[in-house]
C-alpha cells in the first residue's frame, strides 16, 4: 500500500536531512521531488499543486525559525506531515447514528469496487461495537450477490433481509424499504442496503440508486471505491456525487499496489471524507480510516496505535490482565503465557500486514512480503509438544527432552534450540523493562514482550539516544551537521 510514494518521501526527506541548515532552494527541491512522486501516484493535478504550493509557502514562510532549530530537515518533515493528515481528512468522523433507530446506511459504487464484502465487514465492525446490523439485499442485479451477502452474513451471524433471488429478478426499491420496515420491526438498530453497481456509471445505475435513496432516507450514503483505478476513483466518485449524492467514502483494496492517488484526491474534488478502509478479501481486513494514522504509514513512520489496538483486540482481556498481573508481581512469563500470545497472533490476522505497520517497514518490504505465516503455526507446535512443568520452567529442557519435543512437533531440533534461546532472551528482556524505566516513551503491544512476539525487522537502524547538546557553538555545529 502506498509503497511508491512511502519510498519516494524517504529519498526526498533522506537528501533534505543531508543538508543541516536550509536554504530556499532546498526547499524547491524537496517540493519538485514530492510533486513528481504524487502525480506518479496519480493524485489529481491540481490536488498536488494545491498541496506542494501550501507546503512550500509554509516552509519559507518558517525557514528561518526553522534553521535556528537543532532538526531543521525535522521541521520540514512536520510541516508535510501535517499537510497530508489534512488533505487525507484532518480529524477522522465516524458513522452517524440516527435519533431514531434503525440507523440506515446505504452503500454505493461501481461493481466490483467490493461494496457486498464491504457491508460484511461493516456489519461485523458495528457488531463488535455493540449494534444489531441486519444486512439488507438490494443488489439484484450482480449475478450471486444476494448469495454472496447471505454467505457474508452467515460466517458473520448477521442477519440477512433477502426476499428476492436477484440475478436480475425482484425489485431493488421494495427490497430496501421493506429491509428497513423489518428492522423497525423486530428492533434492529442498524440497517446496511447493499446496492447493485455497474461497470461504468451509466443512467439507469444512478436512477436506481436515486430511488432507493428517496426510498429509505439514509442517514449515510457511502461510496465504496476501489483504490487501485487510480484516477478513475476520482472521476466515478464526483459522478456518483452528482447522481446519487453520497456522506462518506470507503477505500476499498487498499491491500494492493494502490498508489494512493485515490486517497489524497477524494476529499479535496469531493468534499467528503474517508470513513474507512478495507485491506484484503476477509471480513476482518477493515479498519477505521485515520488520516493522521494514513499519513504516517505514507512517510515510513509505521501505524504502532492501530497495531497495539489490533493486538488489544486480539488479546482477550483476561489474558491481559493475567500477563499484565504477573509482570507487576514480578513473576516469570512462561511458554505457557507465550502459547496465548501465539494463539492472540494469529487471532490478529496476517503476520506481514502487522509487520508493514512497523515504522521503517519500508526498508524491510521483501522481508515482510516473504514472511510465512506458518512460522507462528510451526511455534505454536513447538510449544505444544511440551509437559506443562516444560513451558513453566524452560531449564527442564534437556537434550534428550528438546529431542523428544522435535520428534512431537515434527521439527528439527535445531529448531526447538532456537525457540528456546529467544524464549530466555525475551524473558531477560522482560525483566531488564522490569526493573528499568518499564518501556515508557513508546506505545506498548499488549501482552508482547519485544523480541519474542514480532521478529526484530532486519536491517533497520536503531537510532542511538541523542546526547546532550555541546555547549561549545563551534561543536555543536559540528554535531547536528
Ligand atoms: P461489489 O460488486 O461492489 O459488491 O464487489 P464485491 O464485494 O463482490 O467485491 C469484488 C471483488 O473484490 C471480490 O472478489 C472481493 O473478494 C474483492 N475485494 C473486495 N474488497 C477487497 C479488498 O479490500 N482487497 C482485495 N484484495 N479484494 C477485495
């Protein structure tokens, strides 16, 4: 996602960093760097003009201020931070519950942009938040999504309101209003209309999203628009604001080699936010939009809050608070501890999604694209295969049981060997955060001790603590050049 101009951002601010203090003809360069990268990421034209002249302007406007800084290539890293958290919505805004339920959301958009996978993932967001989604199955004419949505909404335990066959039969607008009427009904608080799309935005698709719209009065209309058109997400999404009208948008495949063009062009040519993001085929590749979050990832510094909050969710509170229990009492964690973890790993999905949310992924891309996620079923085994008295106290493990626990998990020894080693490390590493300043300064995972749970990224640099300031002028020149 967005790797292109993640790279690209890295290689202008890399050149910007090299210089120390400023001149305004640093700040064209870096400028003319961040306009090529985003008209190669198809952003829209005059979105990038827009965007490069506010952050020039605000750079030479501060460029002094900014050179009397110890980080002047810093300040002008913040400055286009911020610019794109802004273009990418500013503050994020979240679904609209109506007075009076039910809460009608209805979803439109070209076929194909993933509008019936997205009301699954909808539905199993609201859920989890506590609401009653009913799905209701407007589509009637995309051959299988009636089906698709009832198999959605079985694997979910949503209902599904499905009177019609679809594949072309039934009556897209007394679907809606009557899926709308069932949920007064029986007390649903949410309602999600999918609706039929068509390949290009044509005529009859927007009088048909039109009478469902008048049909059932949403509280939010959501375009779904898939990342990877590039340009074409902008020009179908001001159509469909021209049609049918819509609240907020949905960026969906954002998990391909979407350039982004999407993404920073929608709110400035429509005027209407991202609400959220969906990043692959299963129900649980959604997320929230955050724009700061967004911005972030773009320029190579990682999304650790939507990781830790992944892994909060993954982790279930009981777990948590019993890690959390005995690490304050000072007890050792254990294999036993670590299998729970494994399992909460894999509850959270796929490995080199987390890894690639890790500030400086993008240094790291091959190494994450090839992680295999049997690795932490492979562990998992390893784990396994060992006595509850083994996973309690690791010391037990002798050749002849390490043997016994390879043969059981049907790996190499070697392996258990391993295994083992980054065990006792990570629980050194547990007690060091223990006795020391308890990892204060950065966000926590829960329940994972660093160096057991995520592998170390290879290859990135650890930036060493800055030391203090020289008092001698001519050395401290020195030592931020
Ligand atoms: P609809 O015609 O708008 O209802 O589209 P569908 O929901 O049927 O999605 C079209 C195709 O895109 C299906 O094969 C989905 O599995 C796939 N799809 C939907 N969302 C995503 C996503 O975020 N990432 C990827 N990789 N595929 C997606």
């Amino acid at each position: 996602m967005f790797d292109n101009l993640t790279s690209k951002f890295a290689s202008a601010f890399s050149s910007l960093r090299a210089k120390g203090r400023l001149k305004s003809g640093d700040i064209d360069s870096v400028a003319a760097e961040i306009r090529a990268a985003l008209i190669e990421s198809d952003v829209a034209l005059d979105v990038v003009e827009s965007f490069v002249t506010r952050i020039t302007d605000r750079s030479l406007e501060k460029l002094e201020e900014v050179n009397k800084g110890i980080n002047p290539s810093q300040a002008i890293f913040t400055i286009v931070n911020e610019e794109l958290t802004a273009i990418l919505g500013g503050n994020s805004r979240r679904i609209r519950m109506a007075k009076k339920a039910p809460t009608v959301i209805m979803l439109t958009g070209l076929q194909g942009a993933g509008k019936t996978s997205l009301a699954g993932k909808l539905a199993l967001h609201l859920k989890k938040d506590g609401n009653t989604p009913l799905l209701v199955a407007s589509d009637l004419q995309r051959p299988n999504a009636v089906t698709q949505l009832q198999t959605v909404g079985d694997s979910i335990k949503v209902p599904v309101f499905a009177p019609e066959p679809g594949n072309g039969v039934g009556d897209p607008v007394a679907v809606a209003k009557a899926g709308v009427k069932f949920a007064q009904e029986k007390f649903y608080n949410i309602v999600i209309v999918d609706t039929a799309g068509r390949l290009g935005v044509d005529r009859e698709l927007m009088q048909e999203a039109i009478k469902i719209r008048d049909a059932v009065s949403p509280d939010e209309i959501l375009f779904v628009v898939d990342a990877m058109v590039g340009q074409d997400a902008v020009r179908t999404a001001q159509a469909f604001q021209e049609g049918v009208g819509f609240d907020g948008v949905v960026l969906t495949k954002l998990d391909g080699d979407a350039r982004g063009g999407a993404a920073l062009s929608v709110l400035a040519k429509t005027g209407k936010p991202i609400l959220f993001a969906s990043t692959g085929e299963k129900v649980e590749d959604f997320d929230l939009f955050y724009p700061d979050r967004m911005a972030s990832r773009i320029l190579g510094m990682g999304d650790i809050q939507t990781l830790a909050e992944q892994a909060k969710r993954a982790m279930d509170t009981t777990t948590t608070s019993r890690l959390e229990e005995k690490f304050a009492k000072g007890e050792d964690f254990t294999l036993t501890d670590f299998l729970s973890q494994l399992e909460a790993m894999k509850n959270m999905g796929s490995m080199s999604k987390m890894l690639a949310m890790l500030p400086g992924a993008g240094a790291i891309k091959k190494q994450i694209e090839n992680f295999d996620d049997n690795e932490l079923v492979r562990t998992q085994a390893i784990v396994q295969s060992m006595t509850p008295a083994e996973r309690n106290d690791p010391k037990l493990l002798n050749g002849s049981r390490r043997a016994r626990i390879a043969k059981g998990s049907g790996r190499q020894v070697s392996e258990v060997n391993n295994l083992v080693d980054r065990f006792a490390g990570a629980q050194k590493m547990m007690k060091q955060m223990r006795a020391g300043a308890g990892g204060k300064g950065s966000p926590s995972i829960p329940g994972m001790p660093a160096g057991m749970g995520l592998p170390a990224p290879a290859g990135q640099k650890v930036t060493p603590k800055k030391k203090s300031k020289s008092g001698n002028p001519a050395k401290r020149a020195a030592e931020e050049a």
